[in-house]
C-alpha cells in the first residue's frame, strides 16, 4: 500500500520539480520571482525526502531494514522551516 501511495505522491512532485527547475533556468524571472520558485522548488524537494522516510518507517516496522542513529543539526532545520513559512 506504502509503495502504491509513493508512486501516486511522486508523480506530481516530479512535475512540479521539473516545472520548478524550467522556471529557475528563466534568467527573465525577477528576483522576487526566483526566490519564491527556490521556495516551490524547496517545498517539493522536502516532501519527496518525507515520502523517503515514510518508506523508510515501513521497511523498519517490517523489519527490512536496519536503525542506524546519527547526530542532526538543529539549526538548519528550523532556518529551512521558517524560510518556508515566512511567506
């Protein structure tokens, strides 16, 4: 069922990255514009890597795969956070 809802998650986040990327390659976009296609670009990014933890959840409640704990840094995460909710 998991892998089903990432293809169906994954299709349209592709289409939005590739129109996302289409439109940074548009050197006409003003800079107000560029930035909020970095954020479009961002968002989408970050929702693919939350389809690949979900996966990820699956395979370990499965027991397919193994939990190797590693150290994160904060900060970036919260800065990201709050550039994207800043708009």
């Amino acid at each position: 069922v998991l892998a089903r809802l990432s293809h169906e998650l994954r299709t349209p986040l592709n289409g939005i990255l590739g129109f996302g990327q289409l439109l940074q390659a548009d050197a006409a976009l003003s800079a107000r514009a560029q930035e909020q296609v970095r954020y479009i670009v961002g968002a989408a990014r970050q929702l693919t890597a939350l389809v690949d933890q979900v996966l990820q959840l699956n395979r370990l409640s499965s027991g397919a795969a193994v939990l190797r704990p590693q150290p994160v840094l904060l900060p970036p995460i919260v800065q990201r956070a709050h550039a994207l909710n800043a708009p």
